[in-house]
C-alpha cells in the first residue's frame, strides 16, 4: 500500500536509500537509486521535503525522517553525523567535542562546528548548529572518528583544548577549558599541544595554557618554553568576563577570574 504524500516513486527511493544504509543522502545519489534525471529527482525532492518525508540539510544534501504512527518525525542519525554534511569541509569542536572525549560533563545543547566559511547558525529538529568561521591558518587539527558506519571529523584532543582557550565562549567559559586541560592531562601529547597553539598565533592562547599548566603544576618544562615566547602585550585571562582584575607580569595576563572560580569543579 502507497503511503499518503509519498507516492510510489518515492517510495521505490526512500526504499532504495535506506537499503543501502543512506540515511543522508544527494541528489545525485537519489538520481542513481531511481535511473532518472537529476532535474525530475529535484522536484521529487522538493515534494518529498513539503510532505516531511526528506529535509534538507543542504544545497544538495537531504535527510531521510522516519516516520512512526501518532509522532513526529525523528532523526536516525547522531547530531555529529548532521553537523558533518551542514557544511564542507569542517569538523566538530569546542564544547562538543569536549563533551564527546569525557573531558567535561556538561553536555551543550548547540552542536560547534568549525569550518573555513560563515554559515548561520540553524536548528534542526531542536539541536542548534553553531559554526564558528576559522582563517586557513587556524583550520587545523582533526581527525575522523566512527560513529556507527559513519565517518566524522572531529578536533583531536589537544586542539580541542588549544580551540577552547583561544574562544572560551564556545565552551561555556574558560573553567570549562581548564577542566578540560585538567581531565586530558593522562591522554594527551603536551608537546602537540604547545605545537598546536604555537601553530594557531594567537599569543593569548599561549599566555592562557601556560598559566593554566603552571596552575595545575603540569610539565614545568614545556611551561617555561611558553613563558620565553610571551610578547609584551597584555590579554584577558578569559575574554567572556568584566576586564577588571590583577595583572600578571609573568603571564602578560589581567586576571580576571580568580584560581578558586577556574578549579571550583574540584570540590565536587
């Protein structure tokens, strides 16, 4: 029996897709699965995504919605996977990746996504997708990671860090960043991570994981191969708070968060 809205064209390509396992899909995928021109498979498209079979994601990438009696529809696939064909190239980052590595327990309710271009933010199905726009220069640093049979990128470990100190505000603040550093401490290379933030040139993002490492008395070494690199300019500790505090000399820092606020989340 042909579902309402459907048709049996569009079955024979929901069908088709989700056969193979294409729960995401393009138009030229969808051309092949029916044998037609990519011309007639837009306006199928286009008539499946009104009748909230399809939605589109992108230009020319679509998502297939189940539907189950008496609900609304539901996605098959995991946010990360979505967020991958939002836009190319890109990877996952910031919070969300903090939270994916267990390095945080907060878990965001906006998905980050780094990308080489703008892209407003949207909402899908109530998960929002933020994407932060990187110069080639800071572009850099992920790595595939599975998720189910799918392959998606996401910043590794160190620059997720390094990522997270250089815009404190995709990750909820810079506490978050700490922990981070905190809980990665056993997992992650430190000398990549003073490449990465060498690598990435902005000099606050030195001067923040220098201060933070020597906070948490972590490779002393490395701390003052950071320290020699500081110039003479000065940057807040955490660029989301008021600009009033302490200067440190040492760190080219104002202070504007106290060591208590940065490590509360060990009383716990």
């Amino acid at each position: 029996m042909t579902k309402k809205g459907i048709g049996k064209v569009g079955t024979e390509l929901l069908t088709g897709l989700s056969e193979g396992n294409r729960s995401i899909f393009t138009v030229e995928d969808a051309a092949r699965v029916l044998g037609r021109d990519k011309s007639d498979v837009r306006k199928l498209l286009h008539d499946l995504a009104k009748n909230e079979w399809v939605m589109r994601l992108s230009r020319n990438r679509y998502l297939i919605l189940p539907l189950e009696a008496g609900t609304a529809p539901k996605f098959t696939e995991h946010e990360f996977i979505i967020a991958s064909h939002l836009v190319q190239p890109c990877y996952v980052g910031y919070w969300s990746a903090l939270n994916y590595y267990g390095l945080t327990e907060q878990a965001p309710k906006t998905v980050f996504v780094a990308a080489p271009k703008r892209k407003r933010e949207v909402s899908i199905m109530g998960v929002d997708y933020k994407f932060i726009a990187l110069s080639k220069k800071k572009f850099f640093g992920w790595e595939n990671v599975w998720i189910g049979p799918n392959s998606v990128p996401l910043s590794s470990k160190e620059k997720t860090i390094i990522d997270c100190l250089d815009h404190p505000e995709y990750c909820g603040e810079l506490a978050e960043a700490a922990k981070g550093l905190w809980n990665a401490r056993e997992e992650i290379s430190f000398k990549l991570l003073f490449d990465c933030a060498k690598r990435l040139g902005n000099g606050a993002v030195l001067r923040r994981l220098g201060y933070l490492m020597e906070l948490f008395e972590l490779e002393p070494k490395i701390v003052e191969k950071m320290n020699r690199r500081l110039s003479k300019s000065y940057s807040p500790l955490d660029p989301t708070k008021p600009k009033k505090g302490r200067y440190s000399s040492r760190w080219k820092l104002l202070l504007n968060v106290s060591e208590r606020d940065l490590t509360q989340w060990r009383e716990h």
